[in-house]
C-alpha cells in the first residue's frame, strides 16, 4: 500500500494537486487556516497534525476568514 495524501484545488475547471510547502504542510487554498502536516498524518503521528492544524486555526488568515462571517 502506497502511503501518499493526494490534495486538490479546482482551478478554472481543472483539478489540480497541492503539494506540501518547505515545512511538508499542505494548506487550505479554500479554507484559510486549514493546515495538513502530510508526513505526520501518513506516519500516524496525531499530535503534531492536531498541532499544525491549531497552528492554522491561530494563524491571521484564518481569523480574518472567520471574522467575514460575524460582520
């Protein structure tokens, strides 16, 4: 069994693959804030992709995607 997360943003029509940033993190093209730590995810490591995904939720994008919502 291949261990590999496959991500998609639909762009014009087209689908196309998001690859994880320096850091091996994927990040929400949609969803600001919503931050995937690939290798810990495929490795079963849950603490750090709950940590990365809290990182994205405390991040400035994330609040002010949010805050669209309240106004």
């Amino acid at each position: 069994l291949e261990q590999k997360l496959d991500w998609f943003a639909v762009k014009e029509g087209n689908y196309n693959s998001l690859e994880p940033d320096q850091s091996g993190i994927i990040r929400s093209e949609v969803f600001p804030g919503l931050w995937l730590a690939v290798s810990a995810l495929l490795d079963g490591n849950m603490a750090t992709v709950l940590a990365v995904v809290q990182e994205g939720l405390n991040s400035p994008e994330h609040s002010a995607f949010v805050k669209q919502f309240s106004e």
